[in-house]
C-alpha cells in the first residue's frame, strides 16, 4: 500500500485541476465541451430562423454592393455617382443606345444644379451662361470603315480611262457627315428637369439685390435662366438645319413633363399612405387617434409645388419661344 499511495503521490502534480471534476469545469470555461465541440456564438443548432435571416440580409446586401459595383465599372466618389445619374437619366429620358459624346453628367454644372446649397445662386447663373450646351447634343456614332471616294475620267491620252482620287468631294461628305451628324436633346432635357426638382421656382433675395446692372434678369430663377439659355441653343440648332421651332421644343420639353407627373403620382402616393393606414388601424381597434394621425399627412405641404411651378414656367417660356416668328423684335432681342 506504501508503494500505490508512492506512485500516485509521484505521478501527480499536486494540481487540483488534474482531478476529472476539475479538469471537465475547466473545459467548459475555455469554451471546450464534453464531446470535444466547440462553444460560439455562430451556434447553428441555437437559433435557425435567426440565423437564416442574417445569412439572407448578408446574401442581399452583398449582391446589391456588387451590383453597384459591377454598373459602375469600380469607380468610386464623384465618378460613381456621375455613372449612376447617366444610367437613371438614360433610362428616364431615353438615351440613345450609342450613348453622348460629352456626357452631361459629368460636368460642373450638373453638379452645381443637383446640388444648390453648396453654391451661391449668383455662381450657378454666371456657369449656365458661360456653358456651351450644344456640346451635349451630339450622339456617338461608330467609325465608318472606307478610302477616299474615287472616280473615272476620260483622259485624251492612249489610256482610255484613269482613276484619280476625288479628294475635293471626299472632304465635302466629310463635311456633310459632320453636319448631319445624329443629335438628341435626351441630355438638355435631363439637365431641365433635373434643375426643376432641385432648384426654387423663384430667385433668392440675395441673387435679385445683386443684380442690379441686368434689370431684366433680377427676378429671374436658376431654372428660367437654365430654360432660357437651353431654348436658345435648341432655336438656333432648328434654325441652322431648317427644322420646325414648335417641334423641336416640344421634342425638349415633353420628357420632362412626362416625368414631372411620374414623381406626382409618387408623391401623392406617398401621402395617401398613412392616411389608409390609419383608416384601417382605427377600423380593427375602433381607436380614431389612427385615423386622425394618417389625415394629418393629407394636410402637410405639397412637396411637388415648386417642381410643378417650375415645369408650368418651362412650358410657358418654351410656347413664347416656338411663336417667335409671329412675336415683335423686342422679344426676339431678349432670347438672342
């Protein structure tokens, strides 16, 4: 016996955490369990449904960041969110499949328009008059592959006929494509429409006291000035190619009407909302305060007035525009 309690007292370290009571107490505080598993806070067995809901927020969130990325061609800041505007206008305004030699949305003035309070109005007006905003007409168009245009004469020589490159008319139908070249207003209209939902229907005190030298243009608003200068340049496209000043204008201006009423019908939506939720709350729990809450977003502030002023304004300018054949020289000098 002398020699079990000899062995036992040698073998052991005098440690309480080598007794099995201990030993398993200690596993369990280092996250180890019985069977050898693994304690942690991804526990499957746990919470199933909880886990799937997190695993199915993950799966979407992550597609829609590559998504986004993918649509963007990995550009980040500005340039992303320059790529995404030309996406959402392409689609609003219908841009040619081709796409725009200058991209609108990548300028200055896009960005001073979307977003006016970082800009004094003053600045924004003297940008949309410095601009040359038939840059954003022309339409991309493929390479034509082909040589110079050749032709045959007769010469009085013992050769019967000789070919000569025609270099004279070569440059004319160069000249003549340059000319007819594809246009689209899809990019003007973007740009209106665009200042009609950010920019007020009026100018600011501040922009009309500091006007003082151009008397005719004191009271008037970023978008009228925008409208303006925009009807002029597509005037003088209409006039320099013989094209209709009515049709033209009407081409530039109806997108944006189109699209005005689509952001009315959201908006209305949008307040009437609340008003049928709280009408069928009060139904189930026969409570009005509901009801009464829901009718209170009906008598809130339009959110649309100043875009619908604003469109309203475009139409009228543009009418006044496309009659101007029939309008006295006063009104002539004042869009030219």
């Amino acid at each position: 016996m002398s020699n079990r309690y000899s062995d036992n007292a040698s073998g052991s370290s005098g440690d309480w955490s080598d007794y099995p009571g201990n030993r398993r107490r200690t596993n369990h505080a280092t996250g180890r369990s019985n069977y050898g598993g693994t304690r942690s806070s991804n526990n499957q067995k746990g919470n199933p449904i909880g886990n799937w809901i997190q695993n199915r927020a993950r799966d979407i969130r992550t597609r829609a960041r590559n998504r986004q990325r993918d649509q963007v061609g990995g550009a980040v800041g500005t340039e992303a969110k320059a790529i995404r505007n030309q996406q959402l206008n392409a689609k609003d305004f219908k841009y040619p499949e081709e796409g725009f030699i200058t991209p609108v949305e990548h300028s200055l003035l896009y960005a001073m328009i979307e977003f006016p309070e970082n800009y004094p109005e003053a600045v924004i007006r003297n940008e949309i008059e410095d601009e040359d905003f038939s840059q954003y007409l022309y339409v991309k168009e493929e390479e034509i592959k082909g040589g110079k245009a050749t032709t045959y004469e007769v010469d009085d020589s013992d050769n019967d006929v000789q070919v000569h490159p025609n270099n004279n008319e070569s440059q004319t139908a160069q000249q003549s494509e340059k000319e007819e070249q594809r246009v689209s207003y899809g990019q003007l209209s973007a740009l209106l429409a665009l200042s009609a939902a950010k920019n007020p229907s009026t100018a600011s005190p501040e922009q009309s006291s500091t006007q003082e030298a151009k008397p005719n243009d004191q009271t008037l608003s970023v978008g009228e000035t925008l409208c303006r200068k925009l009807l002029r340049t597509i005037t003088r496209y209409a006039d320099a190619h013989s094209l209709d000043r009515n049709n033209e204008i009407r081409e530039f201006l109806d997108p944006i009407e189109r699209r005005c009423a689509i952001r009315n019908e959201k908006a209305a939506l949008q307040q009437l909302l609340p008003a049928y939720a709280g009408y069928t709350v009060s139904l189930l729990t026969g409570n009005p305060l509901p009801l009464l809450i829901g009718a209170a977003a009906l008598t809130g502030p339009d959110p649309m007035m100043e875009e619908n002023t604003n469109v309203h304004g475009f139409r009228g300018l543009g009418s006044r525009t496309g009659d101007m054949e029939t309008a006295g020289l006063l009104d002539e000098d004042e869009f030219d």
